[in-house]
C-alpha cells in the first residue's frame, strides 16, 4: 500500500483504465483523461521544483529534473510515481515532486535529514557543525569552513575578507619539493561553497607573500618562489569577475618575502622583509588607481633592516606602526639581532604625507620578538607572543598614541608564534589562534581591548595548525590552511563565532 499512497490522485482513480507506458519506470494518463486536458497549458503555474512551469505533451520535451510530462495538467513534473525519484533516493512522489517524508529535507546525495538537529546539515543543507546541532544552530562555537571545492593543502599564502567572501590564494603545497603553488579559492560562508580563482594572468607561483583588500580588489605581491628566491611581482585579483590585473613593475620594490604590507584607503605600502642577501630596510607605496609605485624615502630616518616585523596602518593618525622583526645588528651588520635592540625601539612608524619616520621607544615598550602578530582596535596597535630571543613567547602590549605602551593584564596565554590573530570589530575583541611552541597548537585566546586583558581562551574544535591565515568577519574568525602535526600541509579550516 505505501506504492499506491505515493501515487498522484488522478493515478489512483483511474486504476482500471489501461495507460501508455512512455519508458520502463513512468506512467502517463491517457491523453484527454481528467481535468486541464491534453497538455498545452501555457499559464504561469509554479513547476514541482519550484521553478516556472513547463508545458508539454510528453517526456521528451521535459528537462532534468522535471523530466516527467503530466498530460493531463500539460506541466513538466519530477513524478508521478515513486520509481520517478530514483534520482533522488529516499524521497516519495507528492504532487509531481519528490520530497522527502515526514517533513525532512533532502541534502543529496541520499540523505533525507532534519535540518534542526542534523551535525552535518546543521539549519540548511552544507552547513556542517564539529559538534551538536540544536534548532538549526550549531552549539560549538566552531564549525568547519567547507571541504567540497576547497584549495588544494597549503601554508604560508595569503588571504584576504571581501566583505562577504573569503579569498585564499598561493602558498607551499604538500607536492613534490613542497614547491609554492599559483592557485587559490574564493569561499562564500553564507552558501558554504568555494569557487576557484582563475590562472589567467595570475601571479607565477610564490608563498611568504602579502595582500591587503582596497574595497574592490584584493592585492597580491612579493613574496618566495618555489626555490626561496625572493620576487617583487604581483597583480591584483577582482573576485565579483575573477581576473587578474597586473602590477607595474616600474619603480617597484626590491624582490623580498617575509615582508610587511597595509593599506591605507588610497596605497598599499610595502616595507621590509629579506631579499636574497639579507633583510631590507627600505620600501615603496603602490597606487591601484594609477597602477604606479613610489618609493619610500629613507634618508630622513635611519631604520633598522628587518623581516618577520608586522605591521599596521593606525586609520586616526595616518601613520604605519611597525613593531618588532628580526634583522641586522645596527652596529654590526653581519649579527642578526631581535628587535627592539640599542637605539633601535619596538615601534616604528611611518607617516606618507610628509615623508615621516618616527622612532618611538619608553621603558615600558615589549621586548624584542620576531613571527608575532598585531592587529588595530581603531585607537591601540596591539602585540602578541612570537619569538623572543629564540625562544616562544606568551607576552604581549598594547601602544596607546596617549597612553604609550602597556603591558597586556589578566593569564598570560600559552606561549607561541607563528600564529594568528585578528580584531572582531562588534564584539571589540582581538582572538588568537594557533602557532607552535614548537609543536601545533590548537588553542587560542581572547583579549579585551576596554580592560587591556586577556579575558578568556577559545574553545578547542580546529585541528592545530601553524602558518595558517585568519580573516575576520566582524563578529566571526575563519582559519584556514596551514601546517599540521606531521608537518603536513592542511587543506580545512573553521569558523569561530565569538558569544560574551
């Protein structure tokens, strides 16, 4: 009886009467029987997918998947009667549409599912959670950003937040040589799906790069090839088209990896790093509108060569805040030295209109580190661990253009470097993740930037992984990528929500 239940009401009363078998697993009325006549309807009713319906007069006019002609309604349908949704496994034929029973929803490829508590179509279909799923949300704070479509396993590329869309590209792929890779993905957390981005005209292949986001494009330059030599290419990457621009080369930067980059709303300025021979002390300002570089000055202050620095752009003051790195000794060239070290201090900083250095140092300035991070709250420029004389550190400050320097309160996180971090905007936190000490880590900590303290940890879900990215979305986190336990490049990652 569960066969004819699932038969359209025409179907079942007209049982007796023969039918003209189109194929092997669809029946059709006979032509003239029962209401709406012989099938060339041609008003506006909605088809069984949803869609604008289709008239017709038999299956061969009708498309996947509404590859079924009702004659009597004259309409493309997905069924008539259950053997019609063979292409959708474990749905039943109601009303010329293959729905799953008991008010489920179908996920494909054979899963009729409840989005209010399925851990793996957690509220809609693809949205995955690490843990529980109740009433259609995940309960853990994390859940994995989509693997279907994903970029190859990478560490050490870039990425980049569009506002609405994730965008990764380049880096050291798991391959022959652990050689740098030119491809890359643009994620959509909304859809949870992933698009690739295009080859065409995209920069040759290269990792330690850098990218800032101008508001329409996302740009890409310097950076190692696959041999460690240092590049000082790029091009700029439009992804609503998904195609590259080229950047001049005219008056670009010296070729360098490991060097730093931010934009201002109208350049990105480029400073710092290594170049095939040591580390650098110079830099150039790149203006997209006009695809032109112009190099930064420096005689009129005298900088301290260094790579593994990062850097912010301070948005009040219109100044570049440059902290920390690892370089040249100033009195001894040939010594690698930690910074702050001698009159060099913890905080550069660099002013474009006017052409301004300014070297800025009190007692209280963190000690020297190099692979840390520093994110921008819109006032402080705020530090975080890297290493510290050779070894992993759990410190951290934060610079007030006001205040100075002041050292971060509250449980000292644990020790680590070449991690991420990034500033949640609504939420008014900056949140850490990942690094090693020398292992993978897969923790992380949050910082209060209202109390200057570390307010609490992240809760653990993502794999450890170091030499990742982390992109925020204003009150979400999404890691991806990096190098995992057995030093194996990943290709997944994660969202964090951060819930006070």
């Amino acid at each position: 009886m569960a066969s004819i239940r699932a038969l359209s009401p025409w179907l079942l009363g007209t049982l007796v009467l023969s039918t003209a078998c189109v194929d092997a697993l669809r029946l059709e009325p006979p032509t003239g029987s029962g209401s709406g006549g012989s099938g060339n309807s041609t008003g506006s009713t909605q088809g069984a997918g949803g869609g604008e319906a289709i008239p017709c007069n038999s299956n061969s006019e009708c498309p996947e998947p509404t590859s079924v002609c009702d004659t009597v309604q004259g309409l493309c349908v997905e069924c008539l009667v259950l053997s019609d949704c063979g292409f959708r496994p474990g749905t039943v034929c109601s009303e010329g549409a293959c729905v799953c029973p008991d008010k489920l929803s179908y996920c494909g490829p054979s899963e009729c599912v409840d989005l209010t508590t399925s851990p793996v179509h957690c509220g809609k279909c693809g949205h995955a959670c690490f843990g529980l799923c109740a009433a259609g949300t995940c309960v853990d704070p994390w859940e994995p950003v989509a693997a279907e479509g994903a970029p190859s396993a990478r560490s050490n590329h870039v990425a980049v937040w569009t506002g609405s869309k994730m965008v990764v590209w380049g880096g050291l792929s798991n391959g022959s040589g652990n050689g740098a890779v030119a491809t890359g993905g643009v994620y959509d957390p909304t859809t949870y799906t992933w698009t690739t981005t295009s080859p065409v005209g995209a920069p040759k292949a290269r990792y330690d790069a850098t990218a800032v986001w101008t508001g329409t494009e996302m740009v890409v330059w310097g950076g190692l090839d696959s041999h460690g030599l240092a590049l000082n290419d790029g091009a700029r990457f439009d992804p609503t088209k998904n195609a590259w621009t080229p950047i001049s080369l005219s008056l670009a930067p010296t070729p360098r990896g490991g060097h730093s980059a931010v934009w201002t709303g109208s350049e990105m300025i480029v400073w710092g790093g290594k170049s095939d021979v040591g580390e650098l002390s110079n830099g150039a300002r790149y203006n997209p509108t006009t695809n032109a570089w112009t190099l930064i000055m420096t005689y009129a202050f005298p900088q301290t060569a260094r790579t593994r620095h990062c850097a912010v752009w301070d948005k009040a003051k219109s100044l570049m805040n440059v902290v920390g790195g690892f370089g040249d000794n100033v009195t001894d060239a040939v010594t690698d030295v930690y910074f702050p070290n001698g009159t060099a201090r913890a905080l550069l900083q660099y002013a474009p209109v006017g052409e301004n250095w300014y070297n800025t140092g009190e007692p209280s300035e963190p000690s020297a580190r190099s692979n840390h991070t520093c994110v921008y709250d819109g006032l402080k420029t705020i530090v975080f661990g890297g290493m510290v004389s050779g070894t992993y550190h759990p410190s951290g400050a934060a610079w007030d253009p006001t205040l100075g320097w002041t050292t971060i309160g509250g449980t000292l996180p644990e020790p680590r470097a070449d991690h991420s971090a990034v500033w949640l905007d609504t939420q008014k936190v900056m949140v850490t993740f990942g690094g090693r000490n020398p292992n993978p880590l897969d923790s992380g900590d949050i910082y209060n930037s209202a109390s200057n303290s570390w307010i609490g940890q992240v809760p653990r879900a993502l794999s450890a992984r170091y030499s990742h990215t982390a992109v925020a979305t204003g009150d979400r986190m999404i890691v991806w990528g990096g190098t995992g336990p057995m030093m194996d490049r990943l290709a997944n990652g994660g969202i964090y929500t951060y819930k006070p």
